[in-house]
C-alpha cells in the first residue's frame, strides 16, 4: 500500500486509519497506532557555535570515518552524531574512538554493518541491504526466502508466523543483506552478520553443521534455494 495521506478515528475497541491510496484498501484497522516521526539530538544548549563544531540542517553534528569533528581534539559519539542512535551503534562509536585515539587502531564508522533488531511478538532482526536497496544498487543478486512455518523449532513451538529471507552478490556469493522475522529472529540474525563481518562466501554458513532443532539449522536450506533478484 502506497498511502499519501491518512485520516485517523477509532470504532469500538480499534484504531481506524483511512487512507488515500493507490492501491489497497481504504482503511486499516488494528489495536495500536505508533507513529515514528523521528529524534532531534540535543545540540542546541551544548555552545556548539561558540567554538566552532559544525552542524548539519537538523541539528547532529558533522563527524568523519573516524567520528572526530571539525575541531581538532573534539570527537562526537552516539546520538547527536546522526551515524546510528541506537545503544549498540553508540557504544560501537565509543570503541571507534578508543582504538584511533590510545591503540592505534584505524577503526571506521564505515566498516560497520547496518544492524538492528525490533523486540516485537515475533521478534525481527534485520542486516545489511534492504531488498530495494539490492535492486537499486546494480549488483547481481541473489534472493533467498522462507516462511517460519517450514521451521521445525517454530512449528513445535506453535510461533510459524513470520519469514526468513537473504540477499546474496552473485559476483562473489557474499552476503549483502538479510531478515529474520520469527521466533528468535534478534538472536539468529547474528549467525549471519559475523559471516559478513569475517568478509566470507555464504557457503561457510551453508556448509556448517547446526544443531536440531534449532531455527539456525534451516539457514543452509533457505541458501540451498536461491533464485535471481526479480527487478
């Protein structure tokens, strides 16, 4: 659904959005409503412009690879930076810091994997490139899905709702992105996001032995099950 704009109401117990839509229906009901309207960092009280750290438009302020300034001696971890704002980005940019400033470390913001995970009911954890972000990048890709209900730690605990999918280079069958949305899916996601850390062919997951049952096992299946990134 592609919603320009939205009205919002309430019919009994549920939350009522109609919509303006090109596709879909009008309306969508459900229990909650969230909106996600975005952070401003707290940069305005901290005289910033007294000494000259710069800005951008929204208010983060303006770092390099390595998170330092445009004043020397001054560095800017965590949220007011713009390059993550969760706790594990953060804390990712203080060791950043650490290792280039005392271990002569040239550690880069750069090197870091977009990774994240939402603590819903079924968790979600989610890597890399996003399946539009592969399409629009102009790689050879290579897609992998998978319902949960093919798991069978998901099925005996009575959670198959949810999905598992991988995006993988055909160029050089690294991983480029992927989604676990299903029961453990914050934690399983990890199994994948050390490979495309250590820079390796997916085969190296695909090829371990996992234990049963376990949702980590049917990770080799959903890579035994590629098929080309429709545009």
């Amino acid at each position: 659904m592609n919603a320009n704009c939205f009205s919002l109401g309430q019919d009994g117990d549920d939350v009522v959005v109609k919509v303006e839509c090109d596709d879909g229906p009008p309306q969508v009901r459900g229990s909650h409503l969230l909106l996600a309207i975005g952070r401003v960092p707290n940069t305005d009280d901290l005289g910033l412009d007294i000494v000259g750290v710069e800005m951008d438009k929204r208010g983060f302020i303006k770092v390099d690879d390595q998170l330092s300034t445009n004043i020397p001696g001054i560095w800017a971890i965590g949220d007011v930076n713009g390059e993550g704002a969760f706790t594990h980005t953060s804390y990712n940019d203080y060791e950043i810091v650490v290792a280039n400033l005392f271990d002569q470390d040239p550690r880069r913001v750069s090197d870091r994997i977009l990774c994240y995970a939402l603590f819903i009911d079924p968790p979600l954890g989610r890597i890399g490139m996003t399946e539009q972000q592969a399409r629009d990048s102009g790689k050879d890709v290579l897609i992998g899905k998978m319902p949960m209900s093919e798991v069978g730690r998901a099925r005996e605990r009575g959670e198959t709702d949810g999905f598992m999918k991988i995006l993988i280079d055909a160029a050089d069958n690294k991983i480029l992105g992927a989604v676990i949305f299903g029961i453990g899916g914050d934690e399983i996601i990890h199994s994948l996001l050390d490979v495309m850390y250590a820079g390796a062919a997916y085969t190296t997951i695909q090829r371990a032995v996992h234990i049963h049952p376990t949702v980590t096992e049917l990770i080799p299946t959903l890579l035994g099950n590629l098929e080309p990134l429709q545009p």
